[in-house]
DNA sequence: CTGTTAGCGCATTCAT
DNA sequence: ATGAATGCGCTAACAG
C-alpha cells in the first residue's frame, strides 16, 4: 500500500498480484493470452482494492474510447432536452456520454465550440455532438454532428428544425387570431436558426398582405436577460403590438413577464408566442402558446446520426430536418375590441 | 504539416514555430520566462493552426483541471434538473463541467458510481457531484458531493432534500381530500429518498388513525417502466384505491397513463398526487399534483457545496437538507361519492 | 503465457 | 530565456 497519492493505479495492482503492469492491462480488457490462475488472481485484487482504470489516462493512449461527447454552452432548457434525446439514444449501444459544458461563460465569444471540440474530440471521445454551434468549419478527425447550426450550409452532418415554417405558422396563427400589430422578439443574429424564424414571420405578413413595421421587432437573443430591456421598450411604445411572437420559448415567458410588469395582462392585453415547447412553457401562468420542435427527438436523431458515422467514417454527411408543430396552450386570444380600434 | 493523426498538437505549433515543447506549454499555460518575441510568434502560430491543448492529456499530467464532475446514471428529468442548477453555480467561477452518464444502462449494477467516479475523479476531474448513488462509502481523494444519496449517514457531504415531511404532506393532502383508500406506488428500494418517502405514507396514514393495507402498496422503481405493471395491478385490484402516492413524478405520470387504458379518469376516478416537480409534470393531462422538492436548488447547493469543498479540503462534510412543499395542480380531488360507498 | 519497451500529449524539473 | 529529459497511467507492439 503506498498509493501515495490517495488514487489506485495499475501500478498498483500489478505490484500486489505479482506480475507486470502489462499483465493487468490484459485482465482489465479481457485480452486472450493470460492463465486462467493468473487472471483469477489480478481479477481479485483489481476487486479488492477497488481499481478502476483512469479514462483519461486509457484515452490518451488508445484510439477507442466508446464514449461520445456533446458540447453544449450551457445547461439551460433546450440543451438539458436535447440530452434527454441523446441519452435515450445511447441506451443500450454500449457507448457512455460525457457532456461538455463551459458553463455559460462563453456564448460571448464565436468559436468556443470549435475550442471544446479539440480539447476532447479524438481524444476523449469517439464522436462529438455540438449544439447550437456558431461555426461549423471545425477541423476534426473523428465524426462530428452539429445540432442547430449556425450556417445553412455545412460539410458537417447536421440536424435542425423546420425552423422557416414554424415561425410562418407561429405568425399566421396570430394573424388568424385578428392581430394586426405583431410584435417579434428575434434570437442570437448569429444563429441561423433565428434568422430563418425572422424571415418566417415576415413571410408570414407578406402572405397576409400586412406590412412589415421595423419598429415592431426588437433582438431578445434567446436569452431572458437579453430579452428584458427590448421587450419592455416594445411594450412601452406609443404604440405597442397586441401579440409577440418570440423567437424562442425562454425570451417567450421572459416577454409574459415583463409584460406583467408595465401592467399588461397575458393574454387579455397582449398575446405571447413562443418556440421551442421546453418543458418550463407549460408551467408559466399562463402556459405558454408555442411552436414545438421536439427538441428531445433533435438530440435523438442527431446521435444515432453520430453513432452511424462512428461505425462508418466514410459516411456522407446528411441533413436532417424535424418537423415543428403548433402548440395551442393560453397565451394567446384575439386582440380586445379596445386594441382593435388603435 | 504532419499532423498524420489530424489532430494539432503540441509538438506541431513548436515545430512550426521553431521552439521547443517546454515553451510552447509555458506560452499557452501564461508561465513567465518567456521573451516577449517567442510569446508573440507562439501565439501567432497556435491562433493560425487552430490549436488547443488536449483536456486530456494535459489532465493526466497536471493535479488541477479547472473541471468540475458530475456522475449520473442516466439523463432524465430529475438529473436533467440537477444539471441546470448546477450549471448556475458554475458560472462565473471559471471552472468547466464535465457531466459522466452511463447511458441508463448502469442502473442496475450497485455501485455503478464508484466505478465511474475512480475512473474521473482526481484525474480528469478537480471533484465530483455523485447524484443519486446508491453506495456512500466511496473513496476517492478529490472532493465528493453526493446528491440524494442511498444511506442516511455518509463521510460524504449530501445534499438531500425533506423526504420524510414531503410525504407525509402529499398523504396528508389526499385524507383532508376525503381519500380512505390511499395506495403508494413505491421508488427503489435501495434508495433511501424512496424509504422514507414510503414511512411518511404510513405516518400520515397513522397520524389519521388509518389503518396501512399492504395490498395498498406496489413498487414502482421510480421509472416509467418498473411503474406500468404494479400500477395496473393495483388498479385493477377488487378494491382499488380512491387515491395513489406514487413516489415520484416519472411514476405518478405512468400511473395516470395507465389509468386511462383501464378505464378510470382522472381525477374523477381516480387521485394521483407525485413527488419532485419535475417540469413534466405540469405537461400531463391533467397537470400533476405533486410535491416539489426544488431539484435546481439542490444542484445548485451541491455544486457550490463542492467548490466550498475544492477550495478548502480540510472542510467538515455537511449535510444540508433543502424544504418540500406541495404543489396544486389538476390530478387530485375528492373522492366520488361512489367511491365512498365502496 | 508473460514481461519489456515505446510512446499517447502534455507540464515540469533541471540544465544550459 | 530556452531546451532536453522525465513521467502522469495506460495500451500495444515486440520479445522471450
């Protein structure tokens, strides 16, 4: 005993059974060519003393890991579905998940997950998933999916939503409700996803013969602190819109509180559209009308996609797009006969 | 250009820069004795490859990693809330966080976290959140929190929350209802959060001065799966419950699933009240009653609990225990004066 | 069958 | 100020 460092290597275990550290190697990974006594006995006193190989040094030497990574920015609501995907889609295929996350302080700078990516793509992990990444011309060596890229187009293989079609459903659905003042809360400029959710709503009141007023739109970066300051200045305009269509659902409930706050009432005021359908969306007062995009079934598509291209590399990197679908919950009426005569 | 692997490593950016592998580490890891020259041609060159030293290897030969742990089973709505609260805790403290799933395929195997923890702990991570694990005694040098753990008393520090005073609540919410028959869908019952989830159900019952009917009770494993045959039989019984405790919300929305196939509405026939607040919970038809026991905040607590632990590692274990409280939705009422008769 | 020898990519003495 | 050498814990040749 004089693990001296507290840590049990397989130094050690080959020091207690007798034989070489090449030997225990052989036990762990259940290799051919060791004797039956021999491998009872290191098997007994990898038990007792309760070693377990270290991951990280078991990476650095070989290829194979048998785990996958995603890279996420943070763990908020539609990162934390999205794992709930890929976890379901790990079951059972022997791989292990390891999620990185840089804990939110990185949204800021562009590239973060091309940073994260080499620090465990090929190294730690097999195959990495990276979500809502703002580039996409990573350099990698092994399989990499991007879920909710950035870029339309990308060598990448990619997973995203209908993103254009959901925001022209979003859009119309309040059209359709008698709004004729649509306010839009648009998401990060950088994210393709929310440039094409911008130009459904416009499409939208294009289709509807309605005119676009730039004053109506305002950048809530699909974040809640981002959302809080353009949401109010809409709303406190001398002419306020009488529904929001939000480019996601946490600018969505952050927009149905600050409307609380300038004393308007959700629905009867104003009318809130969100996208995404994250779980938290059914649990606001009131819950939350909303464009769902099964996020979970994203993280679930994108891995299997991951895994595919781990067991053949030469696989050509394919685009999958999910369907989005209108969630009617209570977030939204027709405008007040009030609204209407403004 | 020889990067025959791929990948960009260390030795690369010091052969392209025409120094050695010391400097290069002393450029990227901020070490002084460095002329102001090579710092800026190094840097010049690792911007142009791209390069970004392996997490792995350099965890592997340094003791701090700046990376924080956190050991799951599985992804699923409890630990997927655990996540984003300990996410919060991890902003702005510098430190990355690296969350370890076994991909649900663990669960069976006691233990699961003993192995995983000795295979990051102390050498990919500075320390490590255990959640829900079933052994305490683990050892391990780096700091460990276990969150939700399996045994009362642990050389650990925990963080939990009240189990005990949660369920008796939920049991004594369905008797003020008027419920006489009250059945408990069980968690697992190695765990102790489910134990003494099952002893409030049989002091609330005492408290009344109701008698507990063991036929009353059926264990449900905490999952959707274990859930569905137990519950079905209880329904099915020849004197089903008015009511049903399950002992946590993943349960108690498959016991309402199940309840439909056989007929039974609820809450007109039936009562069902959960426990944790999982954000799903108010997606089910009807929205659940259920004890919310704030799963955020106890990742939240655990996470800062771990760096306290980090920071000072001569610090005394604590355990903290974070409140319950009932959560009114749609899924109880009183008993159908049916059901009275009965 | 088993031990010896080389690294994996990196940080850290110890020289220079 | 910089480079050569060493080893973190482990796997994979290559010898015996």
């Amino acid at each position: 005993m004089k693990e001296a460092n507290g840590r049990i290597t397989i130094g050690d275990v080959a020091e207690r059974a007798g034989v070489s550290i090449a030997t225990v190697s052989r036990v762990v990974n259940g290799r051919y060519g060791v004797a039956q006594s021999t491998y009872t006995r290191v098997q007994a006193v990898i038990e007792d003393l309760g070693y377990e190989s270290s991951l990280v040094a078991r990476s650095l030497r070989s290829r194979r890991t048998n785990v996958i990574g995603i890279i996420v920015a943070d763990i908020e609501p539609f990162s934390a579905e999205l794992l709930k995907g890929a976890a379901r889609a790990i079951r059972s295929t022997g791989y292990e998940l390891v999620v990185y996350s840089g804990g939110g302080h990185v949204g800021d700078q562009v590239g973060w997950e091309r940073r994260y990516l080499s620090r465990v793509n090929g190294t730690l992990t097999d195959g990495t998933l990276l979500v809502t990444p703002t580039v996409v011309d990573v350099p990698s060596n092994a399989p990499v999916v991007a879920v909710d890229p950035h870029a339309g187009v990308s060598s990448l293989a990619t997973v995203e939503s209908q993103n254009l079609e959901g925001a022209v459903t979003a859009t119309e659905y309040l059209i359709r409700l008698g709004h004729r003042r649509i306010g839009f809360i648009a998401g990060r400029p950088d994210l393709e996803s929310a440039r094409l959710r911008e130009r459904g709503y416009r499409q939208a009141l294009d289709n509807a013969g309605m005119v676009f007023d730039p004053d109506l739109i305002r950048v809530g970066g699909y974040t809640r602190e981002a959302t809080e300051g353009p949401a109010r200045e809409l709303l406190e305009s001398a002419e306020p819109p009488t529904a929001i269509f939000a480019a996601n659902d946490v600018s969505a409930l952050a927009t149905i509180d600050v409307a609380r706050t300038v004393g308007m009432s959700v629905p009867d005021d104003l009318s809130v559209i969100g996208f995404d359908n994250i779980p938290e969306s059914a649990l606001s007062d009131p819950p939350l009308t909303t464009i769902d995009q099964s996020i979970q079934e994203m993280g679930y598509v994108a891995t299997r996609l991951l895994l595919d291209h781990i067991a053949d590399p030469f696989l050509e990197p394919v685009h999958k797009t999910l369907p989005t679908e209108l969630v009617v919950r209570g977030s939204c009426r027709a405008p007040s006969s009030e609204s209407f005569t403004i």
